[in-house]
C-alpha cells in the first residue's frame, strides 16, 4: 500500500534541519490538495447521487477507525450548527464508540461483528447514505459498515488512499484520494488525513447548498443557539434584507429563530404565507424569493 511505503524522500529525515522537516511536510501538504481535487468528478457525482436520498428524508452516516473515523465524524458533527442538519438524521459509527475521538482504542478497527451490529441497529435503508473512510481501504469496522449498510439498500460512498482496495471496490461511489507515502511512514494522520478532510468538507457542503442550506454565499439554515450564532444571523439578515437591526431583530424573534422564515416576513409575509413559500420551494431562499416576485405581480 502505498500509504504504508517507505519513501526513500524521507528516509533521513531527523537528520535535516527543522525548516528543511517543515518544509517537506509542507511540501506534502499541498499533495494533499492535489490529490482533492484530482478527485473532483468523483466527488461531484457522489454528491449529486447523495442529494436526492437525502432531499427525501433520508439519513446521512459516516463510518470509520482511528484517524479516519475521528475526521469523518468531525465532518458530520458540524453539519448542524453550519447547516442546522437534523440531529436525528445523522448517523456517526467509529470504532471503539465515544471514547475514540479522544484516545486511541486498540482492535476497535477489527471489529467487524460490532459494525454489522451497529448497522443494523439503526435498520439503514434505501434512503440513507453511508460515507465509509479509510487511508487502507481494507479497515475490517469500516468495512463491514459499508457492506452492512449497501445490504439494506443505503447508498454507499467510499474515501480511501489507496486505489484498488475493498472499500472503493465495494462502494457504489469510490472516491481514490492519491496522496502516496507519508513523510513519516505509515502516519496517515497527516497528507492523507488531510486529503480525507478536505474531501469531506468539500463533499458536505456541496450536498448541503444543493439541498438550499446556502443563499448569496451565507449560512442562511445555521440555529441561533448561542449569542454569536445570533449576532450572525441577524447581520446576515441585514445584508439580505437591508432593513434595520430592530427589525431584523423583530423578525428573528417572530420567526424563533430561522433565517429563511425571518427573511420572509421582512418581504412582507406572514407566517403562514412564509412557511408555505419555503415548502413549495424545497427551502431554497432563490426560488422562494421568485415565487413572492409571481404573487406581487399585477393580474392582467
């Protein structure tokens, strides 16, 4: 496997000065971004096949051990406050449970008959989605969550870096990310951990603007649970709307909270009005603009 080789690049590398070790690892890091977005068209027919499954009240899940799985679940973990994903609908499987995220836990990766279990305790089906990542591609947990997952209809996308290996085989979208052998051998923590991130944040939250949870560039679904949160979602309103703070604040309020539904009413809905535009929209702030533009059109 080529993120387990030895290059000879790196073979003394204690011996170099430190700026020489940084910048390699440097140097291995813009590999990494290279080894993204060479895997761009994979990327974008997985999130095209993605959206529709979700878009029909799908669930989203990430599986994954070790470095992988700590990424993968950072990645969905941040779905909901950025694009108030439903907490509900997102599924997190890493070997080892909670207590990996924050130490290492030793066989977790083995352990095929607990990720076939877990599968099968959240009964995945035909709507949900399973992301399964892996530097190998061979991790048996990751694996068997993949395979478990494909059994009972769910669409499965594979991240590794190596090409040819089980978990892109058996995906129905492999994404190969080519980072090849790590300054430190087999320490896939690093060019291959961050090629795995950027995979997955560029594969997230091109699903989640396909799915209307972005408008002019801004998180216009984020939940104002904190006041940093508010403050943002008011000064997004300020931008979209151009009316004043006590307004937008005013609104925020009428609205509990949701961006979309406040930006309604500053165009002069109500709530009720406001909630039936965004559903006949799909919750895409565009579309549901243009419908209010329809209804203020003078009848001829």
């Amino acid at each position: 496997m080529e993120t387990e080789r030895h290059s000879p690049r790196y073979s003394a590398i204690e011996a170099w000065s430190p700026g020489d070790i940084l910048e390699a690892m440097i140097e291995s890091q813009f590999a990494a971004v290279a080894a993204a977005r060479a895997a761009r068209p994979a990327l974008e027919e997985a999130a095209l096949a993605i959206e529709p499954r979700l878009r029909d009240g799908g669930r989203l899940a990430y599986a994954g051990a070790g470095t992988s799985g700590r990424l993968a679940v950072q990645d969905g973990a941040e779905l909901m406050p950025t694009f108030s994903w439903p907490q509900e609908r997102l599924l997190l499987l890493i070997a080892g449970g909670r207590d990996a995220l924050v130490q290492s836990i030793e066989g977790a990766e083995d352990e095929s008959e607990e990720a076939i279990r877990l599968v099968r305790r959240y009964e995945m089906d035909t709507r949900d989605v399973l992301i399964a990542v892996a530097a190998s591609g061979t991790t048996p947990f990751t694996l068997a969550c993949l395979r478990e997952a494909k059994q009972g209809g769910a669409l499965t996308v594979a991240i590794a870096n190596n090409r040819d290996t089980p978990l892109l085989a058996e995906a129905e979208h492999p994404i190969w990310l080519d980072t090849g052998p790590e300054p430190i051998a087999g320490s896939t923590r690093m060019k291959a951990g961050t090629a795995q991130r950027i995979a997955l944040n560029l594969l997230s939250s091109l699903v989640m603007i396909r799915l209307g949870r972005v408008y002019r560039g801004l998180m216009v679904d984020l939940k104002a649970v904190n006041k940093k949160l508010l403050r943002r979602s008011e000064n997004i309103l300020l931008e979209l709307s151009g009316r004043s703070r006590e307004e937008v604040h005013d609104a925020l309020h009428r609205a509990e909270g949701n961006v979309k539904t406040a930006l309604l009413l500053l165009e002069g809905c109500d709530l009720g009005e406001a909630a039936k535009i965004l559903e006949r929209s799909g919750g895409h702030l565009r579309a549901a603009k243009a419908l209010i533009e329809v209804r203020r059109r003078p009848k001829k």
